[in-house]
C-alpha cells in the first residue's frame, strides 16, 4: 500500500462516523507521505479536508490521542486498521 492509498481511506472514515480511527489513518499517512518526500498540493488539499471533516467530530484530546497513535504505522498496518470491522 502507498501512503496515498492511507490518506485515500481517511474521508470515507470520517464520513462513515469513525473520526477516532481517520484521525489516526490520517496521521499515518502523512507521517508516510513526509518520509517519502511527496507533498502534492491536491494531496495537502484531501488530508486538510479530512481533518477539517474529522476536528468537527472529535474534541482536542480524543483527536491528539488519536494522531499520536498514528504516527508509527506502516502503510499496511493502517489499511488493515481501516479495514477492520471491530473499530
């Protein structure tokens, strides 16, 4: 999976009432897409939709908990996070 793949998943999250787990993909992604050194415009434009999507639905703390959790995943492991029906 790409980190553009990760960040794809993000919206669907958020609009399907799982801003804790989008928050966390999200981080993911672009903690992924930095490491790679891809910084696309249209890319900045989703994931700063996304999170707008996401802050709306989470207040300060759960959101921050939820993008620390993030930060270590791999592509894969946040696609099979997304994936999973339990959360």
């Amino acid at each position: 999976m790409t980190p553009i793949t990760v960040c794809r998943m993000v919206g669907a999250l958020a609009v399907d009432g799982r801003p804790a787990l989008a928050a966390t993909v999200l981080s993911a992604g672009e903690a992924l897409l930095e490491e790679i050194g891809v910084g696309a415009p249209w890319i900045s434009e989703m994931n700063d939709e996304s999170r707008d999507r996401i802050r709306t639905q989470l207040d300060e703390e759960a959101f921050a908990a939820a993008w620390e959790a993030g930060k270590g995943l791999t592509a894969d492991e946040a696609v099979a996070l997304a994936l999973d029906p339990a959360d």
